[in-house]
C-alpha cells in the first residue's frame, strides 16, 4: 500500500488568486475566516468516490479512457477484493493530497459483489474496516454513504417500488447493512437516491401503490437508524428522471409534499444536486430555497448540467454567478449542520490523466471558495435584503397583518374594494438587484 497513483508529491496549498499553480487553491484558504466560521466549516467540502475512483471514462457508446490503474476493468489484479483495496488506496492518497475535509461512498463502489448477500455484505465490512483505519489515519471525515439500488439487474422494476415485495427484501437488507457501515464510519447523513424508484410507463404501473411502499420502506430506514444509533440525518436525493423516465423524488417540492403525506416531514431532509435542479427545470438555488422554506434543507451535490445537454453530465462547478446564488440561500437559511457540498461531479471523457482529478477538484472548490464569499458580501451589504423587505413593507401595516391573522373575509375586502383606491404598482429592480450580484462578485478578494 506504498504506492503512489499520483505524481504531485505534496498536499495542495492556498497560493491567493494571482498565483499561476495549476495545482494550488486560489480561492479556497480554508482557514480563512467568512462572518467568523472557517471557509471549511462553512463549506464541508467532500469527493465523491464513484465517479473519480470506480468510473474509468466509459459510456454507452465506448470504452473506458482513463488512466486508472486501480479501477475494475483495468487492474490486472484478478483478486476483485485486491483490486478493492488498491482503489481505496488510490482514493484515499488522492483526498489526503487534495486536502478535503470528507469524502462521500456508494457501499458497491468500495467492496465487489459475492455470489450471495451474505458473501457481499462480508466484503463490505472488510472494506469498511479498511476505510476506518485511512479515517483514522488521515482525519479525514465520512459526509455520507448510501447504497446503490439501482446498478444491479435486480432492481430493473426499481428497489423499495419493485412489485416484487423480494426484491423490496433485499434492498432493506442492503440499506441495513449500509446504514450500518455508515454509523460505524461516523457518517454524517445517509442519502437515498432512487435511480430506479419511478416508472417507464404507466401501462405496466400502480403508481399510488409504489408511493405507499416507498414510504413503508423509509419508515422502515428511520425506525432503524434509531434502533442503530445512527445520528446523522436520513436524505433523499430528488431527481426528476434517468435512468426511469419519471422518478418519484421529482424535485424538492415532490419530495416534500410526499414527506408529509406519509408522516415523515420531520425525519427525512434532502440532498440537492445543481443539476439535478435543472433537469427538473428549476435553477439550483429554487431548490435551496423552497427546502429551507420547507424546513428540509440537508445537504448539497455541488456539480452542473450543460446548457446544451439534456441529461446528468456532473460537470464539476465552474458558473461563480450560479453558486453565489445558491449560496446566498444556504446562508439566508443558516447553512449547513450535517450537510456540505460533495462534488458528485466528474472528468471530461478525454481527460485522461490522473491529475486531471485535481485540476477538476482544485476548480471546483476555487469556484464554491468564490461563491461562498461573493455569497457573504452580498449579505452583509444588506443591499438585496433591504430591497427585499421594501417590496413587503405593506404586509407589516395593521392592514396586511389584519388579513394574515384572519381578522379578514373575502366579502369584507370585497367590500373594502368597492371604495379603495387602485394599488400603486412599484417597480421590482430585478436588473438593479442582478448588478448587485455582479458588482459583489467582482469586488470580492
Ligand atoms: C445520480 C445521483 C447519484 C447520487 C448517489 O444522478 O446524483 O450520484 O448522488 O447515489
Ligand atoms: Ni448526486
Ligand atoms: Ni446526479
């Protein structure tokens, strides 16, 4: 395990934003104080293992591209658990050099798959053992985990709205032992994306009774994660469809008008990702924003879509102006507990080289490290909040609260209308109030 994977002998290091190191922070200082807490504490920064460690650049069209000595398909180990732990290996050198604070895994990404449960879950807790001791070794912190219930054959029909009450079986094992595994890596939050929870066509699909069943199968999560211990909080990932054609965790207001219907509003948050916000049609900081106002606001997948590219391209974030954004939310909101942003993004195809994952990484962390103080100034300034408050002043009146405490009836104010006068219409500055932006995001140093 004394291999080195990556060229750059030494851990990255904050060189201010006139330096020219391509392998060095410009923006990310993470000491450095913002409104009196660390930029890593505010930002909670993880990488994500599956797509910089398992994926060597393979797509539907061709073969893997990378140079990844220690994924599946390349390593000439033979021994799939060898090749397991020369993956971590790699993983683990890479977080420590990057010098990011957690890291975040699918339990299939760490461990092989056996011929029988019992066989994989053995593997999983060998790697997970393993992980703890790199945790210990590196203070490198676990921001979640989660199971993959959705690349096995068997969860083709989805896993928790699978008509099979089997299959339903074996993803609650498998989510079982995760959330195990998690809690003994002293995982922050556990996430649920369900890839496969939703449908092809509805010609084949009771969809009223696979809401009831996903439901069953989150109480079934929560009821656990308490029987276990397990302190973190318990996240679904919306996504409004790919793989299914319609996925039931469409978007934060889907998943939270389920939460409630089914009585889980106050035991499961969400985990946003940027692009899955705009595949729903939404930008990333509605999201943000309609969460928090839910009172669901758990954690972000920081990554982007391509304005010209209708499915999940992760692209690692590079827009300052749309992270400002959503980080104006998460700071109006309070920002993150358990949460923080994990770059569940990855590498261009032709990106071949190793260290193009810290070049993807080092951009990344810049762009939210720019966000994040772009976010604050703006906040600080006032200037947005100022204006905010103005547009609701007549809400504040005796009037406006008259009509909130429901002091009011339509028919009084249908009589009110008869005599009042006609309201006076004001204007709403959006282009002002998007020079602001702007004018924060240049200034910032
Ligand atoms: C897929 C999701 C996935 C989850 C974890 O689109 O983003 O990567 O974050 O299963
Ligand atoms: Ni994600
Ligand atoms: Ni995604």
């Amino acid at each position: 395990m004394s291999t080195e994977f990556f060229s750059t002998t030494s851990k990255i290091q904050y060189e201010g934003p006139d330096s020219d190191n391509a392998l060095a922070f410009r923006w990310y200082d993470k000491d450095r104080l913002v409104d009196g807490k660390s930029m890593a504490d505010h930002l909670r920064l993880a990488a994500c293992y599956w797509h910089s460690f398992c994926w060597d650049g393979f797509d539907i069209f061709g073969d893997g591209t990378m140079d990844r000595p220690w994924a599946d398909g390349q390593s000439s180990l033979g021994d799939p658990m060898a090749q397991a732990k020369l993956k971590m290996a790699a993983a683990f050198e890479f977080f420590d050099k990057l010098g990011i604070a957690f890291w975040c895994f699918h339990d299939r990404d760490i461990a092989p798959e056996g011929d029988s449960f019992a066989e994989t879950a053995r593997m999983v807790d060998e790697m997970v053992d393993l992980a703890g001791q790199y945790q210990a070794d590196s203070g490198l912190k676990l921001l979640w985990g989660t199971a993959n219930l959705f690349s096995n054959a068997r969860f083709q029909a989805g896993a928790a709205t699978n008509p099979d009450p089997e299959v339903f079986a074996n993803a609650a094992g498998q989510v079982a032992h995760c959330l195990e595994a998690t809690n003994k890596l002293g995982g922050q939050n556990y996430v649920l994306w369900g890839g496969r929870e939703g449908y092809e066509t509805l010609l084949n699909t009771d969809l009223g009774r696979e809401l009831d069943q996903m439901a069953r199968f989150l109480h079934m999560v929560v009821e656990h994660k308490y029987k276990i211990g397990f302190e973190g909080l318990i996240l679904l990932e919306p996504k409004p469809f790919e793989p299914t054609k319609h996925q039931y965790d469409y978007d934060v207001a889907a998943v939270h008008a389920f939460l409630q219907k089914y009585g889980l509003q106050d035991e499961i948050a969400v985990n946003i990702e940027v692009n899955h916000a705009t595949l729903s049609g939404h930008d990333f900081a509605h999201e943000i924003a309609v969460a928090f106002s839910a009172g669901i606001f758990g954690s972000v997948d920081a990554n982007a879509g391509d304005p010209r590219l209708g499915w999940d391209v992760d692209r690692f974030p590079v827009s300052v102006e749309e992270m400002t954004l959503g980080m104006v939310e998460i700071l109006r909101g309070g920002g993150f507990t358990s949460g923080g942003l994990n770059f569940d993004a990855k590498l261009r195809r032709q990106s071949t080289e190793r260290d193009d994952l810290f070049h993807a990484h080092i951009g990344g962390m810049d762009t939210m490290a720019r966000a994040l103080l772009a976010a604050s100034s703006i906040l600080n300034s006032g200037d947005l909040d100022n204006s905010r408050d103005a547009r609701y002043l007549g809400w504040t009146t005796e009037f406006g609260r008259s009509i909130l405490t429901g002091d009011t009836t339509l028919a009084g104010l249908h009589s009110r209308s008869m005599t009042a006068a006609e309201p006076v219409r004001v204007s709403g500055h959006q282009e002002a109030l998007e020079n602001i932006v702007a004018r924060h995001i240049e200034r910032i140093r």
